[in-house]
C-alpha cells in the first residue's frame, strides 16, 4: 500500500493535470473491447465452419477456461498467487459460478499464463500485446496515460473479455433454419450515443468475489449514459423468446436426467448418476407441491424450498422404501413424526442431512440446471449462495474421521468369521469351520493395503497375477465395477500374511471352478445393476456389530482405510508412497509429473512397516462357501417365485443349507 500510495504522489507531482478516468469513459472501454473480442471470436468461428470443428465440445470449454480466467483476473487482479486447491476460496468460487471440477486445470493454468504476461506488462518490464490494447483503449477515449488509469482500464478489459468468451461458451452454436437471416444488433460503439442508462444487474454468478455487473452507478448531472454491451449479453443468453427455448414440462424430467447422465459417460460412476436421480426426484416433488408444471415456472423461492426440505427428513429416509414412495410433503411429515416418537423411547433422532450430503445433492442440483440450459430449455439462474453449507476446514477434517491403528483393528481378527465359525448360514456363531471368503480375505486386504472397498470387493480372479517373480494385484476396471480415476489403476503387493494363509490356493480352486470373481458371493446375477463393495459391507459390518457391540468404530471398513495411512506415517513413510498405495494423486509437481508411481519391491518393503496382526489365525486347507463351491447364486440373491435355486424371498431349501 505505501508504494502505491509513493507511486501515486509521483504522478501527481509530475503529472498535475493528469485526470482520473470517468465513469463514461471506462463504459466506452468496456464497449470498445467487448466488439473487439466478440469479432475475434466470429472469426474463429468461421475458421471453425471451413475446418468442420465448429461444434467441437473442445472449443467451448476453451471459451469457458479463457472466460473464467479473466474473471478471476477482473476479481483478484494480476498480482495476486491464487489457490485452486479443494476447499479454497476460489476453487469454491469457481464451482458456485458452475465450473466444473474438470475445469479447475485448464482454469488455473489459464489465468497463469495471462496473469504472467499482464503482470510483467503492467509492470513496465515489456510492451506486450496486453499493453499496447491498454494504451490503444486509453487513447481512444481520451483518457490520461497514468499507473491508476491503466488499473482501471485493465479491469474493464478483463472484464469485457470475460463476458464475450463466457458467452461464446454458452452459445450451442447451432444454426437456426427457420430463420435465413437474424436483425442486426446496433454496434456498441454507435448505442454509447443514444441509449438510456442501463439499471444495474448481475448477469454472472452469486459469489460476490467473482459477480460482473453492469456499469457503476451514475453520477445524476450525466443525462445521458452509454449503454454497454453487457446489457446485450445478458439479453441474448437470458432472453428465451430471443433463443427459441421452450418450457420442458416435469413429466420429461426424467428423460432429461439420462441424457444428462449419457453425455457424463464414463466421468460419472453408477453411484453418482444414481444420486442425481434422486435429487431430481425431489426436486420435481418440491415443484408440485408448490404447483409448478414446467421448468420455466421454477424460481428462486423452489431452490431454497428444496434445501429446506434437506433440513425436515431424516437422515436415513433414503434407506426406506416407504419413505421413498412418499411425496416430499408427506416425507417431511412422517421424518417429524418419527422422531418424535423415537424421543419419547428416549432413543436418539434427529432431522437434517448432513452437511456433505446437502453438498453433493446441491451439486447435482446445479448440473441438472446446466444441463437444462445447454439443452436450451427455460431455466433460470438460481444461486446456491447462502443454501449450500461450507465445507469444513481442513484441519477439522483430520479429525472427522475415525484411524484405528493396528492394536485397535486387532480385535476385528477374533471374530468367528477367522477363528471358526458354527455353519455357513451362522457366520456369528462360533464352532470349528472357516470359510474362505469375502468375509475372510476383504478384512485382510483393506487393513494390510489400505484401499477403497468396491476396488478390492470387484477384483477378478486373473487380476492376481505374478509380476517380476511377485505376486500382485492388478487394480483396474472390469465389466463389474469402473475406478475412481486414473490413478486408482495400480499394482500392489500380496500382503505376505495372505499368502501365508493360503490366499493363493483359493484362487487357484475359483479358477478351477471357472469363476471370473474373485468373491462370487457377492454378485447375483438376478439384478441388472449393483455394487459388490456395498454387499460386502453388508454382510460384514452386520456380523461385526453383533460380535463387537460397541467396540466396533463408524464407517468401520473406511476406518481400516484412514488408519493404514495413518500408521505408515507414523513409521515416517512418505506422503507419495502413501498416496500411491491408496490409489490418490499428490499435489506436487513431483508427483504428478517428474515421477513413476512406486513400484512393487518398493511397496512390498514399505508393506512390512505394517505389523502382522493376524499371526495368530492359523492356514487352513481351502474350504468354500457351499453356495460357490456348486456354483449357484447367494442366498441373498434375488429370485422368482418357483426359481430352482430358492423361494422368491431368497431363502435356501433346507438340503442345500450347511
């Protein structure tokens, strides 16, 4: 602040009657660059029509990435280090103002390579091409060459710039047929003369840090105002009459949500397209209630019913098919009722979604909107400003979540399901069989290796494969189960202690058998779609709470996961190791672009710094669940009535129980 404020006395004292830039002429700066960029990219656009790429999805988001870009250089100035990373006011910013997360990069990189070459220009180290379009500006409107007038008309250019890419970004560049010919806009150069003063509007997004407006408020002696092309903008994006949208009525909201999840293809897993099925559900509920037939009817006021609705039902309504079937009224209704009643047992309740529920249910919010408008349905441009929770601190997300070390996870190894249970059917139940199963190895890999549970729970029999005299596990997708990303394909070790325990005879006798799973039991082939990993949890957690009662932790196989990580460093392992054996991705330039992922005799002596806590189960000749051993569906497996393999509810005729 002192060397701006020196640097300003400088200029009074050698320029005295330098004058500050008015209003009128930051306007007309505005304008100037508004046709300049708008031309450029028509001319782009043509050049596109020859080539064939003019609607090449690569094109808009380049638009996109240059549009935000100077956004954040009109918000924060060139100066400024900005953070991206997750939980970041900017990265947060960003999202509010619909950037995808797949766009942060491309964003950030952007307004690095602007930035630097502004900074270095309007530093006076160079006269760049940025440069040089300030002073042009500047002189054409008469404005006095000073370090305050230059950060002034930089901001109307960056400004300026924003908008039109923004714009571009959203045209769906297609042609109209039944119109030959569109009326010619005024140029904004000839509306500075005539037009009345525009009101001021916000055109972009929510978040103040990142809002354009329209021209600043007026001085009342000016009578007549320039009308800038933001105006004009904000008209043909918004204007649906002007663009030919047309009202998509409820009914066809779902048609709309599997187009939605279609054109997300592999970027979305079955889970995440399952959970925006549900908000849109809701959200269609809340709409009827409020008497809303069509998109171009939805306000404000329905968003902001929605997240009220988030803080009126039960956190568990989504695990009950009743409530699932019920209208959002009666949802809300039946949610207050059951904790009423759960109170006066004296049992815990409470309504409200958790915050990190609400987030994701408010993001999928926002990519049905976008979707809406992309696919030039009426919608308007809600905010989530104020309804969305803040995501906590970093530093209280260490300790959110539960990361047992190796004495606390020991217990989980004395369960019937290790030491020897009474039947198949009576996993809980102690006596003198050990079954080798999901049950019996996933507990294992998860303490042993750390990693996601649908990873370990979909693995093939072939993803156990020998690697330079090492016996590995190839994680990678399959026709049952995609990754998380690309760093989620990995190589990891065998943990001795399996190996010990005869890991590898079962999966030679699956092989023999000719099963492709790794864990059969946990996939019916009466169901289109489902998660193994869920099943698994299922069937675990649900014997480990009854064996464990109290003892047994929250989010417990998600618990194994945090504290593997957490003892490895303890150990003093490094973050990158541990980042690769997790299947994560650092931040650094050293993680993600000068180095391999650790390989296998690394990862294997790393693996030692983990103790063995299993050393006192003892190797057992393979035996398999009866149901895998004939090769016959779960007994948990859906069938129809009459099915040879059960009944309809899924229950084992008693000659095939064990």
């Amino acid at each position: 602040m002192a060397r701006r404020l020196n640097a300003l006395l400088v200029e009074i004292e050698l320029l005295p009657g330098a004058r500050m830039a008015t209003r009128e002429q930051l306007a007309k700066i505005f304008a100037l660059e508004s046709e300049a960029v708008r031309a450029e990219i028509d001319n782009l656009d043509r050049g596109a029509k020859r080539l064939g790429s003019l609607r090449d999805p690569e094109q808009r988001d380049a638009d996109r990435h240059v549009g935000y870009a100077y956004r954040l250089l009109e918000a924060y100035g060139p100066t400024g280090t900005l953070n991206f990373e997750p939980g970041s006011e900017v990265r947060e910013a960003l999202i509010e103002a619909r950037a995808s997360e797949d766009d942060i990069p491309a964003i950030a990189e952007t307004f690095r390579s602007e930035s630097e070459g502004v900074r270095t220009d309007l530093r006076g180290q160079s006269r760049g091409r940025f440069l040089r379009d300030v002073l042009q500006r500047m002189a054409q409107v008469g404005l006095d060459d000073t370090g305050l007038n230059r950060d002034a008309a930089s901001e109307e250019i960056f400004r300026a710039r924003a908008d039109a890419f923004l714009a571009s970004a959203d045209d769906p560049r297609k042609p109209s047929l039944h119109k030959l010919s569109r009326p010619q806009a005024p140029s904004p150069i000839e509306a500075l003369a005539v037009a009345p003063p525009p009101q001021p509007q916000v055109i972009w997004t929510a978040d103040a840090s990142l809002q354009a407006s329209s021209i600043p408020e007026q001085q009342p002696e000016i009578q007549t105002l320039p009308a800038t092309p933001i105006v004009d903008v904000s008209t043909s994006v918004h204007d649906a009459a002007a663009l030919g949208r047309t009202d998509l009525p409820l009914s066809r909201f779902d048609d709309e949500v599997d187009k939605m999840i279609a054109n997300k293809g592999k970027e979305w897993t079955a889970e995440t397209a399952a959970d925006a099925r549900v908000l849109v559900n809701l959200f269609r509920g809340i709409l009827e209630e409020h008497g809303v037939t069509h998109s171009g009817q939805i306000t404000q006021t329905h968003v902001a019913a929605l997240r009220q609705h988030f803080n009126q039902v039960i956190p568990s309504w989504g695990r009950s098919a009743r409530l699932r079937a019920l209208s959002t009224k009666a949802m809300r209704e039946e949610s207050a009722r059951i904790v009423e009643e759960k109170k006066a047992e004296g049992r815990p309740a409470k309504l409200g979604l958790a915050g990190a529920t609400i987030r994701r249910h408010l993001g999928n919010l926002t990519h049905f909107q976008t979707h809406l408008q992309a696919s030039n349905y009426t919608i308007a441009d809600w905010t989530l400003k104020s309804l969305r929770p803040r995501k906590p601190k970093r530093g209280d997300v260490r300790h959110q979540q539960i990361k047992p070390g190796p004495d606390q996870v020991r217990p989980l190894f004395d369960l019937p399901i290790f030491t020897g249970q009474l039947n198949a059917d009576k996993p809980e139940a102690h006596g003198d069989l050990v079954f080798h199963s999901a049950n019996y190895f996933l507990p294992m890999l998860f303490t042993y290796l750390g990693s996601r549970r649908n990873e370990f729970a979909s693995l093939m029999v072939n993803d156990i494969v020998l690697k330079d005299g090492r016996w590995a596990i190839d994680i990678k997708p399959n026709k049952y189960r995609t990754v998380k990303n690309t760093q989620s394909e990995r190589m990891l070790p065998v943990p001795t202690e399996l190996l010990r325990l005869n890991f590898l005879d079962y999966v030679t006798r699956l092989k023999q058998l000719g099963h492709e799973l790794l864990f059969p039991e946990l996939y019916s082939p009466f169901r289109k779609t489902q998660d193994l990993g869920d099943r698994f949890y299922k069937d675990f957690v649900r014997i480990a709470k009854k064996c464990m009662s109290d003892e047994l932790w929250q989010r417990p196989i998600h618990a194994l996961r945090h504290g593997f990580a957490d003892t490895l460093k303890q150990e003093g392992v490094s973050e990158g190791v541990i980042e690769d054996l997790s299947g994560r991705l650092g931040n650094t330039e050293t993680a993600t672009r000068y180095t391999n992922p650790a390989g296998l005799s690394l990862l294997e002596n790393i693996l030692l710094k983990y103790p063995t806590i299993t050393d006192h189960l003892e190797p057992r000749p393979i035996r398999l669940l009866p149901w895998v051993e004939q090769k016959l569906p779960p007994p948990w497996a859906g069938r129809k009535s009459g099915d040879r393999f059960g009944d309809k509810r899924g229950r084992r005729p008693k000659k095939d129980r064990v």
